[in-house]
C-alpha cells in the first residue's frame, strides 16, 4: 500500500494545499506521496462520511488507518483515484464559472457533487446512487474515480 516515505508534521501537505498549487502535475504530487489524511479532508468538502467516500473510491478502511497512523502516503493508484474525484469537483466549478458567472462565487462544487452522489438518479432507476454504485466503483486497472 503506499510508497515507505514518512512525514514529519513540518511537512505535511494538505488537500487544501494542493488545490491551491495545482499548477505541479498530479504524477508530481503522487511521487511526492500523497497523504493518506486527505481522504478526511476531501470527505469532508464533498459532506460525505469517510467510510463512504472509502467505499465510492475502492480503497481499503483498513489499510488507510494504518497509512493515517504511520504518516504514509496514498499507493500511486489511490492517490490518482483521489485525483479522480478532485478532477469532477474542479470540471463542476468550471462548468458553473462558464455557465453562471454570477453564482460561481458563492457556489461550493465540491459540496454540490458530493450531494449529487448521494441522490438517486430517476433516469437511471430511482435506487441508482452514483456513490453506491458498482459500476462507478469498478475500476480496473487504470485507477481512475469514473469511467
């Protein structure tokens, strides 16, 4: 699970940080390891529950406590599913800043897509909910939040 880099509390990254620096390249954020505490930190944008947004993503509760305790980093392919998820909040602002840049400033996407995750969708059958849905969990190999 993750590379074996630990953190000193001096350098610790945010998920906060990083949406603010975004302009490194996510492959330059993955080999400087990602934390694993950005995972609450990202639930907690979306109003999701960290046990949830686990599940949604296909990353192991287990071994991201463990990664949480030790200050490791994200494996490279958690970490571009983490990147995943961040690329929908940032394509949902973008469409909201091109669409009604009047609202855009108050608009929090990251709120708004973790709401949306959590609602059924009638086009696609009332009990489909893109958060508990297999098929947006199933990944394969690429790594990637969606299809």
């Amino acid at each position: 699970m993750g590379s074996s880099r630990q953190y000193t509390s001096r350098e610790r990254l945010t998920f906060l940080h990083y949406l603010r620096h975004r302009q490194l390249q996510e492959i330059d954020w993955i080999s400087l390891g990602v934390p694993a505490t950005w995972l609450t930190e990202l639930a907690k944008s979306l109003y999701l529950r960290r046990r949830t947004l686990l599940a949604f993503l296909g990353i192991s509760r287990v071994g991201v406590n463990r990664q949480v305790h030790a200050c490791l980093p994200f494996s490279a392919n958690e970490a571009a599913r983490v990147f995943g998820l961040e690329s929908l909040i940032r394509q949902v602002r973008s469409v909201v800043e091109e669409g009604a840049p009047g609202e855009a400033a108050g608009f929090d996407a990251a709120r708004w897509l973790g709401q949306w995750l959590r609602q059924p969708l009638p086009a696609l059958g009332d009990a489909f909910r893109p958060v508990t849905s297999t098929r947006l969990t199933d990944r394969g190999s690429s790594g990637k939040c969606c299809p």
